[in-house]
C-alpha cells in the first residue's frame, strides 16, 4: 500500500478590514430642490498615476424626491444623478434622469381601461437629448358600464396630444426647468387638458425621462451649476470597538 501524500500546512492569512484603506467623500447634486449634500461615496485610496475622477466619475445616485425635499407627496419620482467630476473632497454630479417607482406604476393599472403611452424624442436649450414617456388611462364615465375602452383612432389622437406636450415641454425648458415641471405636473395637466375633447382620461404621468446625451460641463459651468455648496473636508471616521465575545456559559 503507497502512503498518503503529506499536505502542506495552509499559511495562516491575517484578515484586514478593507474598509481602512478607503476614501469617503461628499456628493453634492444640483440644487434644484433646495439640498445639495446627499451623503457619502468610498473609493480607493489613489495608487501611483490614478486621480480620484478615475475611481468616481460616471458613478450614478438615485435617489427620491422626498430625500431632497421635507416632504413625501411626489416621493415616487425618483431622480438620478451622474458624477463628473472630483473638487477636492467633493464629488459633483448632473441630472442623468428620471423615473416612477415601480409600486407608483403598478398601483396605477386598471382592469376595463384602456393604457395608452407614447414616447418622443427633443432636445432642451441647454443641450440635453432627453427621450420622455408617457402614459395615460381612459376614465370611465358611465357608472353602469364597468369597461371603458377606447377606439384606435381615440388612441392615436391621444398619443399625437402627448407626444406634442411632452415636445414643448423639453424644448422650452432648460434642465433645472424641467425638473420643477416634472414635480409641477405640467405636461400631465396639459395633456389631460387638451384630450378633453376626445376622450375623457386619467391618471396621466411622466413615467420616465432618459438621457439619451448629455453635454460636456467646463470648469466654470461645473462651479456655477454647484455654486452655493459648502466645500466640506473629509474627516477620518473612527471605527467603534470589536464587541469582546461573551463569556461561555457555566456547565
């Protein structure tokens, strides 16, 4: 019989908390809504030729509207923001969209209705193309009837209307403009308002707005767009002590 091949002692590793060799920064947004400081972001400690925009830049945060403002009615639209930019301990960001959370979305179907959504294309003065979409619901009128349906000529028409309010929407507003409507409801009115005379519907939103391209921000359009931020510094957080294990219970 061979013997059995000896194994070699595993070495013994000391484990390291990665987390001590991490840089924690602020990052700020636009202050469209008033707030500007939404948190923390970690990154690695810059190695030889790396900068900090290497590690954070193209970094997206999503985030609601409640988080930027004190109050929760519109706290189902939901706004991202795109790093691009690294100022000392700052990360700054720009709008990169905006959509309806999932539970907003489904809480708004229907059963008996009719669900017509368009999307369309434009491009806002500051240089943004943005693709929007909509969606809307056929109200039901009757009360003795439950469906309400509507016919496909109805539809198109429908889609026409939304598809021109969410247009002049874009190409008249500049981005921070556009923001404050998506919270003012403005193309939802507006489409509401103009269908009145084809057919009666409801429940109508944004649901969502992409940034199909985005401009390139210099320096200076950068510190105007955050201007108003406090500059913060960076402080070394102390890690709480290791709970000591508890005693062994007497047998």
């Amino acid at each position: 019989m061979g013997k059995a091949q000896q194994r070699g002692k595993a070495s013994k590793k000391i484990k390291q908390d990665t987390f001590l060799k991490k840089e924690w920064r602020h990052v700020f947004v636009p202050g469209f809504f008033g707030k500007r400081n939404i948190g923390y972001t970690v990154s690695h400690k810059c190695a030889r030729g790396k900068t900090p925009a290497d590690y954070l830049n193209n970094r997206v945060f999503e985030l609601s509207h409640g988080d930027l403002v004190e109050e929760q009615s519109h706290a189902y639209r939901l706004f991202s923001w795109k790093s691009v930019a690294v100022n000392n301990d700052d990360v700054l960001t720009v709008f990169a969209g905006m959509r309806l959370s999932t539970d907003k979305l489904c809480s708004l179907l229907r059963k008996y209705r009719t669900l017509i959504d368009a999307s369309v294309d434009a491009r806002t003065p500051d240089g943004y193309i943005l693709r929007s979409f909509c969606m809307g619901f056929t109200r039901r009128i009757n009360p003795n009837k439950k469906a309400c349906y509507a016919q496909q000529s109805k539809r198109r028409a429908i889609r026409e209307v939304m598809i021109s309010a969410m247009r002049e929407n874009i190409e008249k507003c500049t981005i921070q403009e556009l923001c404050t409507s998506a919270i003012a409801e403005t193309v939802e009115k507006a489409v509401v308002e103009r269908c009145a005379t084809i057919m009666q519907i409801d429940n109508v939103f944004v649901t969502k707005i992409k940034v199909i391209k985005a401009p390139t921000f210099s320096d200076e359009q950068l510190k105007k767009l955050h201007q108003g931020r406090a500059v913060q510094k960076t402080q070394e957080v102390a890690r709480p002590p290791e709970e000591e294990a508890a005693p062994a219970p007497a047998e």
